[in-house]
C-alpha cells in the first residue's frame, strides 16, 4: 500500500528537522496486525521517506517498507520477488497518480473513498473510507472475509 492518503489522511506535519509526522488511524494497525495473524504479509511502498514511516512500519511488523521509491513498480516487483509470490496473489491500495501503475499489475486494485478520479478508474474496488480514516481495514476485513478467514480470527476476540 502507498502511506501518504491511504494510511493517513495525505496531509503532511513538517518538522524543523526536515522530517514528517503522519497521523495513522489504530484500526488499520489492527487490520494490518489481523492479516499478519492470518498469515499475510503486508507493506508500504511510499514516494517520500519518514521516520513516521519507519516506526508505524516497524510497530505493526511489516516486512516489506519501500520509502522514497521514485518507481513503485520497480518496489513492487523487488517485493513480490522476495516474497515469493504472483503480482495475481497481491492487492496494492493507493489514493494519486503515482499509485496507478502498480495498481495495474496486481490481482486486487484498490482506491481509497477520496483518492483522484483517475486512481479509481483503475481499482478493483473503491473503499468506503477515507485514506487515514480507517480505509486500510476495510480493505484487511474484505480480503480475509474472501478468503474464509476473518470468523476464526474473530473467535480471539469473541470468548
């Protein structure tokens, strides 16, 4: 997934020493936590580079963080190479332009409520939330309910 606009709200804190703070929403944290528990992987591939970044990424233990990636495709391939996996098994969320050709190679495109006109064109599927306001769950609770695995991990929290 892109970071700025999915995982936040696309607006941007600037610090005085020239790094980022990003505001992220604690129910995609636990979607994300949700397909790790699954047994899925999950990662950012993001224009800019953030300690932010790094941190959210390293609190929810994604293996895969590709920070100032001037080429999404090249990450998205270095990653799928990694991983071990098809471009048809993946899904990449995105909200802007840059998130177009990515989106066009995985199985599962999605574009978040308020992405650009033209990122929505190409998805899949639009969520119902905004980028920073809970779309990354969405996404998360979609892909385990499709794969008839969300109700097991549901007993966790249901005893």
């Amino acid at each position: 997934m892109d970071c700025d606009g999915v995982l936040t709200d696309g607006r941007l804190w600037l610090t005085e020493d020239y790094d980022e703070q990003k505001t992220f929403h604690a129910r995609d944290g636990q979607g994300i936590s949700l397909m790790h528990r699954a047994g899925l992987r999950t990662g950012i591939v993001t224009g800019r580079k953030s300690t932010a970044v790094e941190r959210r990424a390293h609190d929810l233990k994604m293996p895969y963080v590709h920070q100032f990636a001037k080429d999404k495709v090249k990450a998205l391939e270095e990653i799928i190479a990694e991983a071990g996996v098809s471009l048809a098994e993946c899904a990449f969320v995105g909200d802007d332009l840059g998130d177009i050709p990515p989106m066009r190679r995985v199985g599962l495109a999605v574009a978040v409520a308020d992405a650009v006109a033209e990122t929505k064109q190409v998805a899949h599927y639009i969520t119902d939330l905004k980028g920073g306001r809970g779309a990354v769950r969405e996404v998360c609770e979609l892909i385990l309910k499709a794969q008839g695995r969300w109700e097991e991990l549901m007993k966790n929290f249901n005893s």
